[in-house]
C-alpha cells in the first residue's frame, strides 16, 4: 500500500529519493522517538519538538491541555509534522557535496482533539510501547484527572511522504585526484546502563525487558 502523493508532499528535489510506500513511512514513524510539530500561532510559525506514536493510521501526540500550540493545531485545517532520523554524516571531498544519510518523514493533516476516554486510555498504554516494549504493563495507567489535565491529538497518516538518502559520496569526477578523505562516519543511537532512581527499593533489579532493550541498542 502506498500513499498516493499529493502537491504537498510529492518530493520535488531530489525525487529519486522520495518514498510513498505506507509500509517505509510506518517504519520510520515508529522507529523515531520524537517528531517536530508546526503550526500557525498568532500569525507566528511555530515548531516544537514532541514526542509521538502510532496506532494504525494515525499519529498521536500529546502535551498539556493548556498548551497553546495544540490548542492552535486543533483549530487549524492542517498541521505539518517531521521526524528524521540521522544515518550518517556524508564527508566529501569538497564542501559543496557533503550531505546526511537519514531518513524523514512529512506528514500533512488536520488535528483532532481526542476526547474519548476509553481512546485516550488505549493511545497512552500504547506511547508506553512505542517507548520501550513491555512498559506499558509495568506502570500505573493515568488516572481520570491526569487524562482531563493531557491534550492528545491525533493526525491521520494518509497524506505523508517519505525521503531517504543512503549510500556514498557523491563527489564531482573532477575532485577524485583530490587528497582529501572522503566516507561516510556511520551515526547511530545507544543506550547507557539504566540509572535507578534514588527512592528504588535497594535490590530492585532492571526489569527483563528493558535489560533486553538497553542490550540491543549498545
């Protein structure tokens, strides 16, 4: 399945590197763990980092319920979201041709407020997920008034397009007798030794799953 583009998120530079398929876009969607959100506040453009997750077609992200961008999100006919994951850092031999490997998504859509308790209860157990898998059954869900107290917004995914650059230097053939290295420095992201909280109970083990987790991104 594919998301068919549209005049806003066809890839006009460097098409070659655009991809509509829904199955590369979820896959960046869930692999990322933050996305930035940009409205028209008060004329102003505003971007915000915030985190995100997926559930079937939609995207969700969530903040304060006085937060003023969502609040202008919601009340606006489309919103713009990004995520990007950085591969690696492109050394050229000349200044000109040094770029990124990553992989980006854009999304375009209207917001919706959730107001839906049992939707809301569903999407937050699943942000436990999308933040490390087995959390979701290893916390206290949120009470009545810490769901009145959170926005959740969700945008639908079927206007969104990916962009992807991998692969080598793309260097000029007049610049290869050049004598300045040239790669690609891999970039990747780890994760430390988890650090207990002060009040945990001493001989609190790391649970299994997490252990597993942190292990897999070392």
């Amino acid at each position: 399945m594919s998301n068919p583009p549209t005049s806003r998120t066809r890839v006009r530079r460097r098409p070659e590197r655009g991809d509509y398929d829904r199955a590369t876009i979820d896959a960046i969607v869930d692999e990322a763990h933050y996305c930035h959100v940009g409205v028209v506040h008060e004329g102003v453009p505003v971007v915000l980092p915030t985190i995100h997750w997926r559930l079937g077609d939609q995207l969700y992200v969530h903040g304060s319920a006085v937060n003023a961008v969502l609040k202008t999100a919601v009340g606006t006919p489309t919103i713009c979201v990004t995520i990007t994951l950085l591969d690696g850092l492109v050394l050229a031999r000349s200044a000109f041709h040094h770029s990124m490997n990553y992989r980006s998504v854009v999304v375009f859509g209207p917001a919706t407020l959730v107001e839906d308790r049992e939707e809301k209860l569903t999407a937050f157990a699943a942000l436990m997920e999308s933040v490390v898998s087995g959390r979701g059954g290893d916390c206290r869900p949120p009470s009545d008034s810490e769901l009145e107290a959170t926005a959740l917004v969700r945008v639908p995914l079927n206007e969104a397009s990916a962009k992807i650059r991998g692969g080598p230097v793309a260097d000029d053939a007049s610049d290869m007798t050049l004598p300045h290295w040239a790669g690609v420095v891999p970039v990747k992201t780890v994760l430390g030794e988890p650090l207990a909280a002060a009040e945990m109970p001493s001989g609190t083990e790391v649970p299994a799953y997490l252990r597993a987790w942190v292990d897999s991104h070392k």
